[in-house]
C-alpha cells in the first residue's frame, strides 16, 4: 500500500461568490475566503477546492470564463489571489482550482476574434456550422435548455454551445486550442496550484459531423448527452492533457465526469492508465430523485455506491461526495430537513465520508444548510433556473409548477450565502445586501451556533475527520457491503489487513434493526462515533433510532 497524500486529504469546496464578503458589497472574495482559512484548518480541511474566480461576465457564475490568466474584480485581484495560495499553504494546506476548458465566454478574445469573420485565425477555436433548412445545424439541446446551437447575425452561422449560449464550445479538434490550454494549465501549475477540479471535461469530444440525435417524441430539441458525453475519441484528448500538464506536477486532478462507467475507470482514473487521480461521477445524485419520489431507493444507491466502491479497489480512486453546487442540500433531498435535521445531516455524513476515496465537503454542508424557497423567479439568479423556467413557460406551465421543481431541485439551493452567525443580518456573509438572498434559517441554522455545541453537524465532521486520519484503514482498507437486502440500511464494513470498522446508517425516519451478519465478530467491539447516545457497546443485534448511524471498531 502505497501512501499518496491526495488520498489521505479531506477537501472542501467553495463556492466564492457565496462563502465571505470582506468590502460589502454583497459578493464573496478572495479577502473574504482568506478571513475563514483558520475555521477550515479547524475543522481538518486538507484541500480547498475554489469554484471558478478567473475574470468573467458572470453568466454562469465564473463557468464563463473570459481571461484564464486574471482574477474576476468582484473578488479581488492577482495579489490577492497570492496571498490566498500562501496563507493556504502557510496552513499546510492545498489549493486546488477549477479548470473550465470544454468552453470559454463569449467574451473571451478568442471568441470575439472567432465571431468576427469566417476567415479570421480564431474561428476554428470554436464549433461553427452552417444551419440547416433555416434552422439549427442539428435538434441538439443545451443542457441549460433550448437549442445548443446560437446563430450569429454577422457570418450567418452557428455556433454549438453545450451550456449557455454565453459559453461557447472550444474546438478540441483544433491543436492551437489545446496547446494554449496546456499552456494556462501550466502557468498555473508554475505559480504553484496544488491541482484542478476539471469541469464539465467528459464533454469536449463531441461526434463527428453532429448528426441528428433519435426524437422519437417529436419534440423541438432533444438532450444531447449521446452527443458529447463521454464519447468515442475522447481519451485521445484526455491523454494529450495528461502528458503536456498534469503527469510533470505532483498535483492532485479530480476530473468531472458525468456519464463515465465504472468499467471505464481504467482508463479515467487507472493508477498508471488513468488520466486523472479521481473523477466525480453523478449516478448516485441521478437516484435522489430531487422531488420525483420522496423515498429514497437505497436499494439503488447501495448497488451504485458498491459498484463504485469495489470496481475501483486497487484499480483507481474515488471522489466522495454527496453536494456541490450544482446539486440541492442533501439534508432536504436525502434527509429530513425539518426536525430530523441534525440526525439525517450526521448520518448521510457518516454514510459517504468513510468509503474508500477523498471526501470532499461542498461550503455549508457540515453545519446542515438546508434548501431554500424563493416565492419569486426574480429572486433566483442560476442561468440554468432561467433558462429552465423560460422555456417551461413558453410549453405552458404554470409559475408555481416550475418553481416547486426549482424548489427541490435547482441550483440556487445550494449557493445561498454562507451561514456565518444568527445574530447579523445576512447571517454574517456581508453587511451590504448579498447578489441572491440568504436563507432565512440562518437564525438556527449557522457556523457560529455549531461551533458553540459540542453536539452539532459540525462537530460531527470534524469527528468524522479525525476518524479518519487516525485509522489508515478507513483511508486504504477495502470496502465491502453487508446486510445488502434491508431496507433501511445502508452498513458496510472497511478492512485493512486484521483490522475491521463497521458504518451502519439508517437512512429513514423510521426505527430499524440491525444485525451484525455471521463471520464478523462483535465481541471486542468498540465503538467509535454515532449520532445518538449509546449506552452500550454491544454490536450484535441493535435497534437503530430514525436516521441512527454508529461507527464500531472490530
Ligand atoms: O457542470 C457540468 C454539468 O452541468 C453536468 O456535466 C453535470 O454532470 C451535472 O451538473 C450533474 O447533474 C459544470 C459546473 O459544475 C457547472 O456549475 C457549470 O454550470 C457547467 O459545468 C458549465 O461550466
Ligand atoms: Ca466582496
């Protein structure tokens, strides 16, 4: 077994725009981040990931990026940034940064130049075709609603843009693309980044000749997955990547990759093969449902969690995560965000974190943040949420059906403010007024309360945390599944050697009994975390409370 120091970290995202304003005017900063280093040192943090912060018109929140090389005003400046990387690492922690490379803005040079004439240099960085019979190219749909096409008055073409119509699609087939991309990537590299979080990257290969994808609902636009996820072709270009940047550094590279398989990890995440040390994969969150059935099929997340979990042991490594800011608050998806909040938090906590692979915590989740419900469509900001709504109201839709799928589903939910303390306005994120509003639980629900009780969601993780760094076993041991057909829990057990933990969650609001299965042991049973008080140690047979999870040493 080989120690690897990006295995052994515990990461947190943040989400810049929403963690801490220094200045007041309502936006979170670099400033700001560096105000909370202490409080994520404090709890353990390894590794910092830092959603976008390079200059962008802010179409999607920094996914836009217009310059590679520059920071975004509303957060600061280079020297901030500076300043950010070594009081990170005078913590002796990492900074890692999102590499958004399947797209820039349109306002990036490079478009502009693209847009400019069919003959310019620049045109072929982008994907521009000719439409067809007056309309789009291809029945593609963006995945941020509408066409993925978005034609341009001046040279009468269109360009694809597999998000917003603000984030052209880079021509991966052009090799001056990709060799000034390697470029950026090193630049960063040289300045001393302890790696990327890279977006949004099992979609730069898109099929050859755009061919009209099935439809057989005749609708306008079909999603175009099957046209740019994970296609034939694509390691080629991870492959290249790999070599011109990420194999001269030892850093740490967590590859986005929606619509990868586990018989694929191989060659994404292979120890040698791989392309990067770890990938998020989405077919656990693809399970919750976010609205469509209140119960949760745990039948379906152990079996997906498993595969994961067994078919990368010894082959790869995984990216452990239930948020991001992508996604809703697990606590109201997953949970139970009302009275059962603190239970559900702790035990979805317990339940993911102690898998084998690098947990990652997204900027509120370990004091329980909840969903929030604007009443408004003015009051959310997402580009996906407007798009969304747009394009619902146009099929007819009525203002309160869409926004009770914003509700439960869409990304605003999770990039509310920070909730910093209950007794400021704006729950201590900013003393102007904050570019999309606080949730206005931040009254009970907030880091300065959690920090006070010894009992909270905090300092669950922060147990959680230390659990894991003192016992090698829940970092390198093998996974393995027990009690696979009950129906409310969710109990593994992690090994390593002859030593054995045991992490059994009930993920339901009803009681549920646990018995310990044949072959494991209970006798010398030591417990070792739980989010109800236990009296006794005894393993063997127990009755788990709604939403119990206990961790035990055998
Ligand atoms: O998300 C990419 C994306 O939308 C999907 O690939 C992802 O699989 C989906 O969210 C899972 O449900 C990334 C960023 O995380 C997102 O914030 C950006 O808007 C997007 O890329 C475009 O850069
Ligand atoms: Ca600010």
């Amino acid at each position: 077994m080989k120690k690897i120091w990006w295995k052994e970290a515990v990461a947190y995202q943040i989400y810049p725009r929403s963690f801490m304003d220094s200045n007041g005017d309502g936006i979170g900063d670099l400033q700001g981040v560096i105000s909370k280093l202490d409080y994520l040192q404090d709890l353990g943090i390894d590794v910092v990931w830092i959603s976008p912060i390079y200059r962008s018109p802010n179409d999607d929140n920094g996914y836009d990026i217009s310059d590679y090389q520059d920071i975004m005003d509303d957060f600061g400046t280079m020297a901030d940034f500076n300043l950010l990387l070594e009081e990170v690492h005078r913590r002796k922690m990492k900074l890692i940064m999102d590499l958004v490379i399947n797209h820039t803005s349109d306002e990036h040079p490079w478009f502009i130049e693209s847009r400019s004439s069919k003959d310019n240099p620049y045109r072929d960085y982008y994907i521009w075709h000719p439409g067809k019979d007056g309309k789009e190219p291809n029945n593609w749909e963006s995945i941020f609603s509408g066409s993925a096409w978005e034609y341009d008055e001046l040279t009468k073409e269109y360009y694809m843009h597999i998000f917003s119509k603000k984030q052209p699609d880079l021509n991966w087939e052009n090799p001056l693309v990709r060799e000034e991309l390697y470029k950026m990537v090193n630049w960063w590299f040289d300045k001393g980044i302890d790696g990327f979080r890279v977006d949004a990257i099992s979609h730069i290969k898109k099929v050859p000749q755009f061919p009209d994808l099935p439809n057989p609902d005749k609708k306008k636009y079909v999603p175009s997955m099957n046209g740019h996820m994970n296609r034939e072709g694509i390691q080629v270009f991870l492959e290249e990547l790999k070599q011109e940047t990420f194999a001269k550094y030892d850093i740490m590279t967590v590859g986005e990759a929606n619509g990868v398989n586990v018989d694929q990890a191989e060659e994404w995440v292979g120890a040698k093969t791989g392309k990067f040390n770890m990938i998020f994969q989405f077919e656990h969150l693809d399970l919750w449902g976010k609205g469509a059935s209140d119960r949760l099929d745990i039948h379906a997340l152990k079996k997906t969690l498993t595969k994961w979990q067994t078919g990368l042991d010894g082959v790869g490594w995984n990216a452990l995560f239930l948020e991001n800011h992508d996604q809703p608050r697990s606590v109201s998806t997953w949970g139970n965000d009302q009275e059962l909040r603190d239970k559900s938090a702790k035990c979805l906590a317990a339940m993911y974190f102690l898998m084998q692979g690098t947990p990652f915590i997204y900027q509120g989740q370990e004091i329980g943040m909840t969903n929030v419900k604007f009443d408004s469509i003015d009051d959310y900001n997402d580009v996906a949420i407007k798009n969304l709504y747009k394009s619902e109201r146009e099929e007819g839709k009525s203002n309160v059906e869409i926004l009770e799928v914003i509700w439960s589903s869409g990304r605003d939910n999770s990039r509310t403010p920070m909730q910093w303390n209950g007794h400021e306005s704006n729950g201590g994120f900013t003393t102007g007024t904050p570019w999309i509003k606080v949730n206005p639980n931040y009254v009970e629900i907030n880091v300065e309360d959690a920090l006070q009780d010894p009992g909270s969601i905090y300092h669950f993780y922060k147990k959680l945390i230390n659990l894991r760094k003192e016992n090698e076993t829940l970092i390198y041991g093998s996974y393995n599944l027990i009690i696979e057909d009950d129906d409310s829990i969710y109990a593994y057990t992690r090994t390593l050697g002859n030593d054995t933990f045991v992490v059994i969650t009930n993920l339901f609001a009803e009681r549920a009994e646990f018995i310990l299965p044949k072959g494991l042991n209970a006798k010398d049973a030591v417990f070792c975390l739980g989010n109800y008080s236990v009296d006794s140690v005894e393993l063997s047979v127990l009755t788990l409370q709604p939403y119990e999870a206990r961790v035990y040493r055998i």
